[in-house]
C-alpha cells in the first residue's frame, strides 16, 4: 500500500484571506486534518481554516497546554506522532494546521522529526507573523543589504542589546509580559523612536502602535519591529 | 473625489498557488496593476499572477534593469509614483505586484515612501523566499527561542563570520556571484555539514540540495539556509 504524506500546511497569521490557494484547496479535500489546541478554549489554528474544513474530515486536535515560555511536554507529541503515524500508514493522507509558517517557530518541527523518516512530508509556506505585522505597520521590514534579526524576547538584556548592536533591522518576538523590561531596554538603547509595537496582526482586534504608545501588558503573540536606518520612512 | 488607495500585494516565491487567497481577489478584480519588469524578457511577479490578471485591466510596467549588486536609478521610481499617482488621484485604486512579500527586501519601498503621505496604503503581506526554502528542504528555519539572522551575501567574510557566530540560525540571501566564496567561508566555519541550499524554491526548477553538491554557479536568487543546533533532524 502506498503511504500516506504527512502535509505541513501554514494557516498564515490569522485572517482567513490571508492563506495561501494551495493551503485553503488541500484543508477543502482533507480526510484528516490535525491541529494544535489549548487545553481550554478553541484551536486558532483550526479557527482560521474552519470555513475549508469539510464536515467529513477526521479532526485530529493535539491538546498542547499553553504556558508562555515552556516547551510542552514531549509525550504529547509521542501520542499525536503515533495517531497520525496510524492514518499514513493506512495509506491517508495527514494534513497538519501550522499557525504561520510551519518551519518558522513551529511546533510542527516536532511532529516533523518524529515522522519524517517513515512517511512522505510535504510543506506549504505560509505568511509569517513577521510580514505580517510589517504590513499591519505599512513599513518596511529590511531593505537593500541590511541584516535583520529575530530574537525572542526572552533573551536577557545584554544579550538583546548586542544583538540589536550588530543589526540594521530586528524583530523582537513573543514579547508579552517582557514588554516593560523591553521598552526600558529600548529607551536606554534610544531606538524607542523607531520601533513599532503590533499585535493580533491581521485581525479584527489588530493593534499597531508606535512603541512609545503600545500598552505595558502585551500578549504573547505580539512583535517589536525595530529599522535603525535613517530612511525617510522612519519617523 | 476620493483618492485610490496605493495596493502592495505579495505574490509570494513564484507558484501562484502559494499567492494568498486575498491577493489573487484583488489582482483578479484589479483595474489598475503595476509591477517591476526587467529590461529584457518578462516580469516574474507578473508570470505569477498571470492568470489572475484581468484582460482589461490597464498594466504599468516598471522597467527596473536588474543588475546584482546594485540599486536601480531613483528616477525609474520617480517616475513609476508619478504614473501610478495620476490614477490614485483620479480615484482609482492600484494594486502593485511584489515578488515574494512587499516588506521583505523589496522594491515596493521605493513606491511607499514616495507615495505614502499623498495616498491611503493597504499591505496585503506574501510568502517570503525565507520560508519557500525552507520548506523546499522540509527542515525547520528556526525554533523554540533561537536566534535567526538573515544576511546578504555581499557581506564580507568577517562580518559574517560575526553575524553567523551570534546566531543559531542563519540565512544567507542573494547567495549568486558569491557562491564560491560562501562555500570555502562555511567549509572554514565548520557548517557545511549543516548548509542547505535552495534555488527557485516553489518554481518547477527548484533546486534544494546540501551545501556540499549545490553548483559552484549560484543565481541571484539563491539561498543558504544553515542551522546550527544539534537538532535530530540535522545530519
């Protein structure tokens, strides 16, 4: 029997105009579909492709308990890898809901390393929280020759201030409840001026602010975006 | 009357089936479309598009000789603004192609700054080169709390080095001319073992290798993508 392919698909970050035609047509045909899930509450994942979902589908939730900041436990992986391993084996197909991109800061690389020497894996890009708050902002995010970097927010000050040191444009990730040590960090380092604040980037709740004006309490999910040129978009 | 709203729709890395279902709409609905075009042959964000394209749609191509390395002569989008403002002021809107994601290392900049305080802008954001190589790979871009660079080739082998150093993933872009000496860079730096490269990432002529069998003659839009955990799925 032919295996099935284990699909990677990214969901982009949030509005469901902003999945790509070859994620929304394979969830539209999808006999299985897995998703990670908080342990209360709804898949945002899933909700973002709900309209594509046919009602015949097996879902596949994978219950990941959302604590910011630590890896979940890696038996939950152990369990959705097996289930899913059971449907490739039976010749299905597995498609997988990735927040995003899937190879960006995905939690899909777990399900990834458990699987891929056994079954067939297929990827499709999706638009990045990055690119998306960069067009929440309508700035750009790196141009010409300038490096940028990612970093979390988790990182500790000196750490951050070298990196920021050593780029042209940086985002600052998974900012949440370091927003105040990061505009402090921000402030000393005098980028405030030219960093940006966004979260929920393309939905309806979108927050896009200057840095300086960005509440104290931010979300997990919410991005600094720093250009330190001195090109006639920064303000 | 009301002005047009200035449109920097994404096409993504060049299948058209990884456009968003948002800018697919758009260009199909589409009156005006602007786009970057070489001096000789045709504009690859327009091929994406192609079929998307209205046959009565009024098209402004912008004829930008590429010459690697080098930035295109301010006045080609001087005078691009001033066409594509003639119908913003007229009340239409227009939509521009972007190969890839407007905000990430591209033209669209040149448009933005010289119209963005006459004109409303909308962003419609794409899938970047970024994540069409890493999933051309099927590995993971970067995970858990890492540090992603992303740097251009033409960077110097020191400076390099130093960015390489400082992160955990890397991203080399624009690879091209530079190939050869990327590579013996990397051979140096002991990461050869874990250098992917990509070229055309989504396009029928992709190619994704290891760093060790990719040609010594790289195009322009190539990229290394090199990650330096000691992950399971690294070789």
């Amino acid at each position: 029997m032919t295996k099935g392919c284990l699909i990677g698909v990214g969901t982009g970050p949030g509005d469901p105009q902003l999945v790509t035609r070859r994620a929304w047509a394979l969830v539209e045909s999808a006999e299985v579909i897995a998703y990670p899930a908080p342990d209360t509450g709804t898949s945002f994942a899933r909700s973002i492709m709900a309209d594509a979902i046919s009602q015949h589908a097996i879902e596949i939730p994978m219950i990941v308990p959302m604590r910011p900041g630590r890896a979940p436990a890696q038996s939950i992986y152990d369990a959705a890898a097996e289930t899913i391993a059971g449907h490739l084996a039976a010749g299905q197909d597995v498609v997988v809901l990735c927040e995003g991109d899937p190879l960006f800061y995905g939690s899909f690389m777990y399900l990834l390393v458990r699987l891929r020497d056994s079954y067939p894996v297929q990827i499709v890009p999706g638009v990045t929280s990055l690119s998306a708050c960069a067009a929440a902002q309508a700035r750009p995010l790196v141009a010409r020759s300038d490096v940028l970097s990612v970093l979390p927010g988790t990182m500790d000050d000196d750490q951050l201030a070298a990196a920021i040191g050593a780029a042209d444009a940086v985002a600052i990730m998974k900012v949440g409840r370091h927003m105040p040590r990061l505009r402090a960090l921000l402030q000393r380092l005098g980028l405030v001026g030219s960093a940006l604040y966004t979260s929920h980037a393309s939905l309806p709740h979108e927050q896009a602010l200057p840095l300086a004006e960005a509440p104290d309490e931010a979300p997990y999910f919410s991005m600094i975006l720093i250009y330190k040129g001195d090109d006639p978009w920064i303000s």
